[in-house]
C-alpha cells in the first residue's frame, strides 16, 4: 500500500478536542473496498474518509465515507472536515471560495466563510430532504427507556432523509433529552425493514443559552453507540423543523447543540427555507485540523 498522509480533524468544534473526530487519508484510490473498511474500523471515529483523486473530475474531488461498519452514502461532519483538509492540505491555498464533492448521494457543494468572529465556517447545501413514514410514540419511547410524556406530541415522530435517513424524535425538554438510552435488543429488531436506521432526537432547550436546539444521535447500526455531531441528521432536522413550522417559521437559521453527553460538545448552525414548496438546507460549523501523519 504505500505511505498514505492522513489527518485526524475536529469538526463542528469551537476548540480543539471537541466536535466530531474525523479521519481523512489522501491517495485513496489505490486501496479496494475492503482496505477502506478496514482502516476505517482501525480509526475508529464516527467516520473516516478517503479523497480517491486530488484533481478535480466533474467539477469535484471524488471522496467515500466510512463509518466502523460500513460504507455510507452521505455524511455531514465527514463532508466539511474533508472538504477543510482539501482546501488547507490539498489545494495549499485557503482562499479556495469554494469546494464540491463527489459523493455516492451526489455532488456536495461546501464553501468557507472566512469573515466569521472566531474562524472560518463551513457550509454545505445539502439536498433536498425526503419525508418518509412516521413512528409510534409508544414504540419509540419503549426503544429510548423514556415516558410517552417525554415525547413532544405536537409534532410527528418522522423519518427524514437528505441523503441519509434519520428517524427524528422531538422531545419535551433538556430532561427527557439526558435519560434517553437506548434499549439496543429493541433498536435492531426495530430497524429490520425500516428505511430510516439512526435516531435523532431533539428538543428546543439547550444547555447554552446562546443556542436554540439540543441533539443527539444514536447509531448502532453503523456501529456509534452516539455520535457527538452529526450533519447529515440535523440537515434533516433543518428541513422538519422548517416543513412542521416548529417554531411558527418557514425559514430558519438557528445554533445546534449536541455531543454535550459524551464530552464532546459540538456547534452546528442550520439554515433552512420553504419556498414554491421546496426546502433548501444548509449545515455550516467550523473544522480544526488536530494531528497528521503518514498511513504505512
């Protein structure tokens, strides 16, 4: 195989050693699907990411995205760390406007805005979301050892995808938030035939009062127990909060907590808007560049 550089990246962090770890290794199109998978469960992290060419095709950097498990179409805090290596490591210039990437969901445009208060952000428009069934609150609450009154009944308990679907659960408070554990046995007979397999539950009271939302997102089936940041699921959630008027909205652009439960506290901003019957989303956060080094 080679030496490989790879980088050890935090992203929707405000600070070193927060945020979602990400692994991100260059010169990946000489390894087979099973060496992918194989450094991908070595690393460990939420996700790891392979940059197949370090020149452009079709306007965009050609990536794939792993998780200890498997291989996943589309994933937030990998598309904006790798974007972030890209940028700094690849292309060796930081006034990049912009950057696409070429993903098994499609072409994934990320841009950096440089004029941020304490660092650049990274944006990604995500695409359009799909609304899929709706869920039991009995079952749901059964699943996640929480009360039926710990789900907030107002609105729907729904599957969501913008590339990769999330089951959303809204919750009642900060509480019902902190004692969510998953019941695993329940978890994979539950996901069997189900389109959606991860589980994003939220409520609007945050640990922070600078912020708007609380998250957190399970996904054994991935092989994350939790995951401190996930943006693909809260790019799903920018687009529920926006399609059920949850704060009596049709645009949003709100702050995004998650990751407080595991010690590793994470910032998300999402921008959402229903126009002409269509949702536009965009994730943006920050991504720090903690460690590199050479794969051998």
């Amino acid at each position: 195989m080679g030496k490989m550089p790879f980088y050890i990246v935090d992203v929707f962090a405000e600070e070193k050693y927060a945020g979602n770890q990400l692994a991100v290794f260059r010169s990946g199109n000489g390894l087979g699907d099973n060496e992918m998978q194989r450094i991908a469960r070595e690393m460990n992290f939420s996700e790891t990411t392979f940059i197949l060419s370090e020149t452009r095709r079709d306007g965009g950097f050609d990536v794939r995205i792993f998780t200890p498990g498997e291989e996943v179409p589309f994933a937030g805090h990998p598309t904006l760390g790798t974007a972030h290596i890209i940028r700094t490591e690849v292309l060796s210039r930081k006034n990049a406007n912009g950057i696409k990437l070429n993903l098994k969901a499609g072409q994934i445009p990320v841009t950096f805005d440089d004029n941020a208060q304490r660092g650049t952000i990274c944006w990604m428009r995500q695409i359009e979301p799909v609304f899929g069934k709706t869920v039991n609150a009995k079952i749901i609450s059964s699943l996640l050892n929480l009360h039926s009154d710990d789900i907030d009944n107002r609105f729907p308990i729904e599957e969501v995808s913008t590339g990769l679907p999330h089951i959303l659960v809204p919750l009642r408070g900060l509480d019902a938030l902190k004692r969510a554990r998953v019941n695993k046995d329940n978890y994979f007979e539950f996901i069997k035939n189900r389109w959606a397999k991860p589980v994003l539950i939220f409520c609007a009271e945050p640990h922070n009062p600078q912020n708007n939302i609380s998250v957190r997102m399970f996904a054994d089936c991935f092989g994350i127990p939790e995951d401190p940041a996930t943006g693909s699921g809260n790019g799903c959630l920018a687009g529920y909060l926006v399609r059920h008027r949850f704060w009596g909205k049709d645009e949003i652009d709100v702050r995004a907590e998650q990751g407080y439960e595991i010690g590793r506290p994470s910032l998300l901003f999402l921008k959402a808007k229903q126009e002409n019957g269509k949702i536009s989303i965009s994730v943006g956060g920050r991504a720090i560049t903690v460690a590199k080094g050479d794969c051998v």
